[in-house]
C-alpha cells in the first residue's frame, strides 16, 4: 500500500519521501493557521456567527486542501482568501448592505462559474496567454509580499503619516522575539536543516513562552455551531438583487489571486514543464472552484489557493501529499481551534520573511536587458506588495505588457487570448474603483 502511494505522488520522480512531505505540509499548516482566526473575525462583522465561521473555515479549508493533494497532486493549500473576506464583509454587506446570506448565494454562483471556465478549458487559456517570464516576475513579486507581510506582522516595519513605512520598535519583545527566529532560521538554513522552517517556529515561540509574551485566553468553541451558517446560502436573492456586479469582482479576484499563487508555487517548486506548462490544470482549478462552492455551502468567504505554500515547498513539499497533512490538520482543528490560537504572529513572521526571499530567485530568468520584458515585470514585481494584491501586480503587469506589444507593432493574432485578459483587467480595474 505504501509504495503504491509513493508511486501515485512520485516521490521517486521528485526526489521526496514520507518524512519531508509530512513535514512540509506541518510547516505549511503552521504559517496559515492565523485563518482560522483572522477570518471570523473580519466575517462575523457582518453578524455571522464568529463559533459557527470558524467551524466553517477549518472545514472548507480541509476539504479543499485534501481534494488538491489527491487529485492535482500539488502542494497547494487552499483557505478562505484574505481580501476577499474582506470584501466580502465591508463592500457587499457593510457598503452596499446585503444580507450575509445573500453575499455567500454570490459566492456559491461565483465558483459555478468557476467550474464552467474550467470544464470549458477557458480557465487554461487564460494562464497560457501570460509570458513565462511574467511567471518570474509574479513568483519574484508575491516574494516581496509574502515578505513584507512577515516584516509587518513582527513589527519591525510600521505605518508611518510621514514616510508611509519606517522602522518598528526592535525593543519590544514580540520584535526582538521575532529578529531571533529570523537568526535562528537562516543558521539553520545555511547548515542545511530540512527542518529549518519548523524549528524557528516552534524554538521562537518556546522562546516567546519562556519570556512570558505568549498570552493565550481560550475562546467558547463548539463544533455544532456550524449548524448557524450551514446551507443558510441565499441563492435566489443573489439573483434577485442582480449580484452580477459582485459575483465578478468575487470571480476576478479569486481567478488572478490563483493564478499567480499557483505559477509563483509551482516555479518555487520546479514542478512547470520545460516549456513552462503546469501539468493538471484542469484538477488544480476543479480543486480550487469546488472548494469555493464547499465554503459557501458551510458558511464562508471565497476560498483559494494560499502563497503560505510557498513555506512547505521551501521545506521541500513536492508533491499533494504536502496538502493533505495541511488538510488532516485542519481537521484536527475543527476540535482543538483555540489551540492552535497559541501560536503567535512573531513565531511566523520570520518564516515568511525568508520564504519571501527564497521566492526571488526566479527573477534571474527575466531578460532586464530588453525593455518590453522588463518593464512589465518591474511593474509587477512592484505593484503585488504596494499594492497589497496578487491581482493588480498581474494586472499592471500584463496590462503593460499587451499596451507595449500593440503600440510597438509587435501585436500577433495568436496573443489574442492576452488582449482580450488585459482587457477584462482593465475592466477590473474600473469596477474596483468604482465597487
């Protein structure tokens, strides 16, 4: 039974084993456990049942990181998506006052039209029409993010009125704890520790417990409180209200957020084909819209693929065994959620700063040399961390890049397909400022 495991995820062909997926999928797991927390907090400003979103976040983020590892074989982990809840909460139900029933009607519509674009083929084209060394620069910019996010979440970056950013206090112990897991991971890196990411974590937050700055307070939590959003889905009144509007910015965001996760983690990974093709798309996107239409069933924002991969395939997750322990841990979750709450933001950010960095490597292939390539991936690179998304780095990105070709003369009627996506980006960006 084992080796027709190891078979079926080819562990021989990508050079892995049991011990190292386990472990990459635990690092993994522990880099994106704050969702389970983070998300009900921003959901139930909507007056959703905070119990009954965390049930539902643990739940859906099982089953859509389970069914990634099994049938697309890709380390992948899927949760609801950070910005999307957030749209979810203060643009639709906040801003333009619509029951939180009817918003998750908008979601479950959105990832139908998911799986149609996907069964269609319509979901590969789009990824196919994106230049190879615009999956560098994508992979190079969500580095960056992924970085800045662990920089903030330390506080050794903070907002400033003067200056937008300046430096944190690196007094203060959950800062200097997390200045400690930086030191301690990169030694550990540079001694070759498999184990490297998992062991900062975890040594930094013993730390942070030795120094009393672990502050810990157990919430009421009961499995059965997912009955309060299970199914309460308002289907026909989305289609009552005319969401067309919000089920497209729900499917736009979803669809590039994805889309520059799974080149950036897949690049990260070597799992592209030589000619820059990601194998399985069609079970990778099948994963990821049923696992939107599973979260809107259970009571939850959009679900999507989550960059925090990235930590696993740097602890040298290769395979859809990666996602599934994140899965089985989620699982485990759904009963031990106020635990998993000990884990402190100043224990991960140092993962993330170095995942971030690791991420940068691929930008070596992009041809700076030659304006047409280099613009667009500066302005990728750029825009996905000050722009605080993954979708309008792509779009600025690609944007630029269709604009160059088309005034330059170089337009071909096989590029159809990246018109017609800088297009639909330049609509997106329309509806965002105006939504």
């Amino acid at each position: 039974m084992r080796s027709r495991l190891e078979h079926y995820f080819g562990f021989a062909e990508r050079g892995t084993n049991w011990r190292t997926e386990i472990l990459a999928g635990f690092t993994t797991f522990i880099t994106m456990a704050y969702i389970i927390f983070v998300n009900p907090a921003i959901l139930s400003e909507t007056g959703m049942p905070i119990a009954s979103v965390t049930a539902a976040t643990c739940l859906c983020a099982a089953f859509g990181s389970i069914l990634m590892g099994s049938i697309a074989n890709y380390p992948l982990a899927l949760a609801p998506g950070m910005g999307l809840n957030a749209y979810f909460t203060y643009t639709v139900v906040k801003g333009m006052h619509v029951p939180w029933q009817t918003a998750l009607g908008a979601v479950f519509l959105s990832g139908v039209i998911f799986l149609i674009l996907t069964f269609t083929g319509i979901r590969q084209l789009l990824l196919s029409a994106i230049p190879h060394q615009l999956h560098a620069a994508v992979a190079g910019g969500i580095g960056l993010f992924i970085a800045f996010i662990g920089f903030r979440n330390a506080g050794i970056i903070v907002p400033s009125p003067a200056t937008t950013v300046a430096l944190g206090n690196l007094r203060s112990p959950a800062t200097a704890l997390a200045l400690f897991g930086l030191i301690l991971i990169a030694v550990l890196q540079v001694l070759r520790v498999r184990a490297a990411m998992l062991i900062g974590v975890l040594g930094t937050m013993a730390a942070g417990i030795a120094l009393h700055q672990v502050h810990w307070q157990p919430t009421p939590y009961s499995l059965s409180a997912l009955r309060q959003t299970a199914f309460h889905l308002d289907i026909p009144g989305a289609i009552h209200i005319g969401a067309a509007e919000i089920v497209f910015v729900f499917l736009f965001v979803d669809l590039f957020d994805n889309i520059g996760t799974l080149v950036a983690v897949s690049n990260r990974a070597g799992l592209t084909t030589p000619d820059h093709r990601i194998p399985r798309l069609n079970r990778i996107f099948l994963a990821d819209a049923a696992s939107t239409i599973v979260g809107s069933l259970t009571g939850t924002s959009t679900v999507t693929s989550y960059i925090e991969s990235s930590a696993g395939v740097a602890a040298g997750g290769r395979t859809g065994v990666t996602a599934i322990v994140v899965g089985l841990l989620f699982i485990v979750a759904l009963f031990l959620a106020p635990l998993v709450g000990a884990i402190p933001s100043f224990a991960t950010s140092p993962a993330l700063i170095l995942v971030g960095g690791l991420m940068l490597t691929g930008l070596g292939q992009i041809e700076w040399t030659e304006p047409a390539i280099a613009i667009p991936a500066f302005l990728t690179v750029t825009t996905i961390p000050l722009t605080w998304s993954i979708a309008d780095g792509l779009s600025f990105g690609l944007t630029s890049y269709a604009a160059i070709e088309l005034l330059t003369g170089k337009a071909k009627r096989s590029s159809w397909m990246l018109y017609l996506l800088a297009l639909l980006f330049l609509l997106r960006f329309f509806y965002l400022r105006h939504g």
